[in-house]
C-alpha cells in the first residue's frame, strides 16, 4: 500500500471526516490484511510499515489519527515508536495490536503513551470498533486488561511522587470537570460519560481537553492516573 502524504484539511472536525489510520506491523500479510479490513469499513489508511524507524518517519509524514502499533517491530520497539511519537504529537491516538497478552507488555505500552491494547485473536468487526472508539479518545482495551491497567495505577498511587514544598498550587476544576474526571477514573467512556451526564460527546470530549490543559498533562492515560492519585476513582 502506498504512502499518502497529502492530508484533506486536517483542521476539519474528526466526526466530520474519515479517521486517518497507520498500520504498523513486521508481517506484511497481516498487516495488509488489517489495513484492507479497515479501509473496506470506511476508515482511511494512509500509510503502512513494516519497522520501527519507517513506522516513525511515516508517521510524521502523513500525521494519522490512529496508529495501530504492532510491539514486535525490527529497527525499533514498538513502544519507543509510541513514545517518540506521542511525545511529539500527543493528540495521535495509538492501538497496540499484539500477539502478547503479558502483563508486563501491556502496562509498558500504555506507560508509553498507548490509548488502548487489543489482542491479535480479535475479530475484524472488534479491530474496527476499537479504532473508531480510539480516535475518539476512549481507552479500549481486550476485556481482562482494562481492569490490569486501573490496578497498576491504583497500586502506584499508594506511593505517590513527594512534592516539593515551593511547588505551585494544583490548578481548580469546575464542579463539571471534576464530575467528568471521576467517570473518567473510573474507566467510562466518553459515551457512557455523556449518557450519565446528559450532555454531547463533544462537550465531554471539551471538559477532558479543558483538564488536561489545565493539569498540564498530555492524555487520557496520565488524566486516569491523576485521577486515580486524587482518589476520585472512589468518590
């Protein structure tokens, strides 16, 4: 599959356009077969390839919504790819698609900056949902490992990071982010937030994007881990 480098209006709102998607992978069957079966479901594959350091220069070539990152890559580990890239961009979303189910691999992915983690065994029908939910910022993840990842950030918070005592004072909330916050720590979905709350996805969509900026953090994962800290997860 070719490299697209023209992008149309990318300030366009992403509910109005096609979802770009990246598909990264060292199995050229596989990943042309994943690439076919999003494309077939409307998604925009703009790109493909087949190790790390392609996977990293593609990606700033041709700025997709969603990366769908294999781990396992030559010339570069997927998840330095994640870092590098989300650490650049932090609006890129990225969806590990891997054959490791380790506890180790997923928590180090989404410490890279990984939105979600599906398993390999998942249908075609689950990859497409999966990327659709990714772009619009909802963690996803293979049902067991979403409950691994909100462990990990709850044992973490038992330690916090001591705080310097010049450090600023945390920025306020609004009673409505903090109220979004909490159902973001406890691990809905922009959906189900904007069900409970009676308010648009976008509206949800503005409250996180407005906390993060005033939080100063980059995604959703570190939000869920402040979150968690702040022991909202159990209000």
């Amino acid at each position: 599959m070719s490299e697209r480098t023209d992008v149309d209006n990318p300030q366009q709102p992403q509910e109005q356009r096609e979802i770009r998607v990246m598909v990264v992978d060292d199995h050229p069957m596989w990943r042309d077969a994943v690439a076919r079966d999003l494309a077939a479901a409307g998604l925009d594959v703009v790109a493909t390839a087949g190790d790390g350091p392609e996977a990293v220069r593609r990606a700033r070539a041709v700025t997709p919504d969603v990366l769908v990152l294999d781990l396992n890559l030559p010339g570069m580990p997927g998840v330095q790819v994640c870092k590098e890239l989300v650490g650049a961009n932090p609006a890129l979303r990225v969806l590990v698609l891997s054959a490791s189910g380790e506890h180790a691999d997923v928590l180090e992915a989404v410490k890279s900056g990984a939105t979600g983690y599906l398993l390999k065994s998942a249908g075609a029908q689950e990859l497409i949902d999966a990327v659709r939910r990714t772009a619009a910022g909802d963690p996803v993840f293979t049902p067991g490992l979403a409950g691994l990842v909100l462990g990990e950030y709850r044992r973490l918070a038992t330690d916090p990071v001591p705080t310097a005592s010049n450090e600023p004072k945390a920025p306020q909330l609004t009673d409505r982010e903090t109220e979004v916050l909490r159902l973001v720590a406890k691990g809905l979905s922009y959906k189900q937030i904007a069900e409970r709350l009676v308010i648009s996805h976008r509206t949800v969509q503005n409250h996180v994007q407005n906390t993060l900026g005033k939080l100063q953090l980059h995604n959703r994962v570190e939000l869920v881990r402040y979150a968690i800290e702040a022991g909202l997860d159990d209000a």
